[in-house]
C-alpha cells in the first residue's frame, strides 16, 4: 500500500512567534499580543446542538493565530498570511452581510460583542491572522478564527468578558453577521475545551464539564480523516436538516427534540407519520441518547476499559447520520468503512457533514497501517487523495504572547 503522511499540527509557540513577525511586517510596528483558538473535532453528538442536544468535542492541536494591536481610530485593519487583501473597515458602520469572506468572521465577532464595547472610547484595531486550522476541512477553522478574534478583542479593548459571553458573541458572529446559521458546538469547543480533555456540551445552556480523554497515556490515538471531498450544496442541505428536526419537534409538541422522552421512542416516531421527519427525529433522539452512554462508559472506567463499547457508540453515531440523517457522502463512507476494516476500534464522520473529515478511534501503534488502508481505499474509488492528522485534546482559545 502507498506510504502516508500523518501530519502534526505547527508548534503553537512558533506558529505564534511566526505571527507576531508577521503582524511586523503588515504594519511596521510590534503587536500588543497574540491570541489564538483551536479547530475542533466532534467525538459524538452530531447534528443535535440546534435542537438543544448534548455534544462531546475536544479542540485539536491546529489553531488560528491573531497577532493584533489597538490603535487611537475606529479603523479596523485587517491582513491575513492566508490572503493578500488589505481590509480596512470602519467598526462603528459594522453592518451584516456588509463584509465577505473571511473578514466577515472577524467584523462579525466585533459587531457581536457590541453590548460589552459600548463603554470603549475607541474601536480601532490592526489585527494579522495566521489560520493553521486545515480549511474547509471540516475541523471548524471559522470557529477558530471567531474565536482567536474574540480573544484579541476581549483583551485589546479590556472588556473584562467571562468565556461565556465570548462564545455566546462568537455565535452571534457567525448567524446573524456572516449568515450561517450553525449551533454552537463550534465555538463552545474552541473557547471551552480544556488540553487532556473531551469537553461535555448541553447546548440548552452552554453549561461544560470537562471528561477526561487522555487517549495517549493509554496506547491509543484519534486519526482524522480529511476526506478533501468537495462541500456541495452544505448550506442548503444543513438548512434542510434544520428544518426537518424542527419539523419533528412541532410533531411532537416539544420546543425542541431535546424535550422528548426517549424511554417512548417508538410510542413518539409512531406519531411521525411522514417518514423522512421520523428518520431525522430518530437520528436526533438516538445521537442524543448515544452521548448520554458514551459519557456514563467514561465516567464508569477509562477509554482502554471500555474500548469496544466506545467505539460501537461512534459507528452506530455513523450509520445513523448515514442513514437517518443522510449528511454523509461516500467519501465518508468508505473512509469509515476502511478504517473499521483495517482494525479501529470505532470510526465516524465528523462536524457538519457533506464533506469534511472522518475520526478512527486506534490503537496508537495502529495510525500507519489504518491510514494506509483508508488512502487505498480511496485510490481505489478514484477519490482525491486524503489528508491525515493525529489529534490531541488541547487547550481552548487564550493568550500567547
Ligand atoms: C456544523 C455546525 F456548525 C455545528 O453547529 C453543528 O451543527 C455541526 O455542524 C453538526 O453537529 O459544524
């Protein structure tokens, strides 16, 4: 089988250093700091945080990187090492769907965090972004670049603002200022993760608790798959699911699936009657039920002692977004499928879906040989050729210089 490379993450001290050199360069002078935020990966609990559902994703090792300094104007200047463009906005004219593209997150997070700046006598700012988040691989590197942008903020314009607040502004960011109209695990992971740990996400009220996940100390490890399988028709298509699940909801009489007794599963999809909302509501109740057990098993014993069961809750968490939810494509799909061949002890897609990356849960000594059968497979299947990555549960957005 054809070589692999499993690709680290930059070290987040250089990476920053790198920015801080990078912020000289752009502007001439020296930053006041540098903040940064991770990607993520969702471990389980896919396609419920709309519906007021429970989540477990950790922040991965790549980060978005703001070297940023506060300036006597209202401008607000941006660069970034990803994009040529020099963006100059006025943040007291900040209007949604204004600013495109990337800028968009950064404009978005400022706008959002409004209510906390309205005592600041001045708004201006010169910020670089350095995103080591892969793109468009489905590791949230908008999330990560909210929130990196949300910690320079916080501390350029000293706004005093608890992590909470900057998730809640980061979300803002994303549904009402750059219109995507997500639900929050991607920005609770990214500001609230703790390094070593899977974070414990109730999306009724943001409320964490941090889980113990240290695969490494335990002879195993997290492969992700980037599938590098085009995004087609993602926002149209997570709109649509949205819907659906809501569907459900009313269905049921609940606000939200959240609010329904699973104990009465089939009692409530009996009262589906079109067949694809009781796919959806299925989906939903279950996953949610999945994270539930997932997070009993780990709070009964550590990974090694449950292995088999853990990763029999992420491939059932597959099939159901296969075929309850039917986000995946088959780019997924046979990433999922190969590395359960080739000996993981669980694998799934991961994020949104439609594209993007798949997780394995492996034994460590294991990382080759499963990444080796899943770039086969896709050879095999004429599929652009994946990306891999070796995940570490890492620290949530902060300071680093
Ligand atoms: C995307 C969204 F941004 C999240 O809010 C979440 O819904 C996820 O898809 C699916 O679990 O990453």
């Amino acid at each position: 089988s054809s070589p692999v490379t499993l690709s680290a993450a930059p070290d987040r001290a250089e990476a920053a250093a790198r920015a801080e050199a990078q912020f000289e360069e752009a502007f001439g002078y020296a930053p006041d700091g540098v903040w940064s935020a991770p990607g993520r990966v969702n471990i389980i609990g896919e396609h419920v945080d709309y519906q007021d559902g429970l989540c477990l994703p950790m922040a991965i090792s790549h980060r978005c990187f703001a070297a940023a300094a506060r300036t006597p104007t209202d401008r607000v200047r941006l660069r970034s090492a990803q994009d040529d463009r020099v963006l100059d906005l006025d943040a007291r004219e900040l209007t949604p769907g204004a600013v495109e593209g990337w800028p968009a997150y950064v404009a978005g997070v400022l706008w959002a965090l409004r209510k906390h700046i309205s005592g600041a006598a001045t708004q201006g700012m010169d910020i670089m972004i350095d995103g080591q988040v892969p793109l468009g691989a489905g590791l949230s590197s908008s999330a990560a670049l909210e929130c990196a942008a949300a910690e320079a903020i916080d501390a350029l314009l000293s706004l005093g603002t608890e992590p909470l607040d900057r998730v809640q502004a980061t979300i803002t960011a994303e549904t009402d200022f750059a219109g995507a109209s997500t639900g929050g695990l991607d920005q609770s992971a990214s500001v609230l993760s703790r390094a070593g740990h899977a974070l414990f996400l109730d999306c009724r009220d943001f409320s964490t608790r941090a889980v113990p996940w240290d695969l490494a100390s335990q002879e195993l490890a997290l492969l992700i798959t980037d599938t590098r399988a085009e995004h087609s028709h993602v926002d149209g298509e997570y709109t649509a699911r949205r819907a659906d699940s809501e569907r459900a909801a009313e269905l049921l009489g609940v606000a939200t699936l959240r609010d329904a007794d699973i104990d009465q599963l089939q009692e409530l999809l009996g009262r589906i009657d079109d067949e694809v909302v009781r796919r959806r509501a299925r989906h939903v109740l279950t996953e949610i039920q999945r994270v539930r057990d997932f997070d009993a098993l780990l709070a009964s014993g550590t990974v090694r002692e449950h292995v088999a069961e853990l990763g029999a809750l992420l491939n059932a968490s597959h099939d159901s977004l296969r075929e309850d939810y039917e986000v995946t494509v088959p780019q997924l799909d046979v990433a999922v499928d190969a590395a359960r061949e080739a000996g993981a002890h669980g694998a799934r897609m991961t994020g949104g879906g439609f594209g993007g990356s798949t997780i394995a849960l492996i034994e460590a000594g294991q990382a080759e040989s499963v990444a080796a059968a899943v770039a086969a497979a896709f050879v095999e299947h004429g599929f652009t050729a994946p990306e891999f990555f070796l995940a570490l549960p890492s620290e949530g957005a902060g300071q680093d210089r």
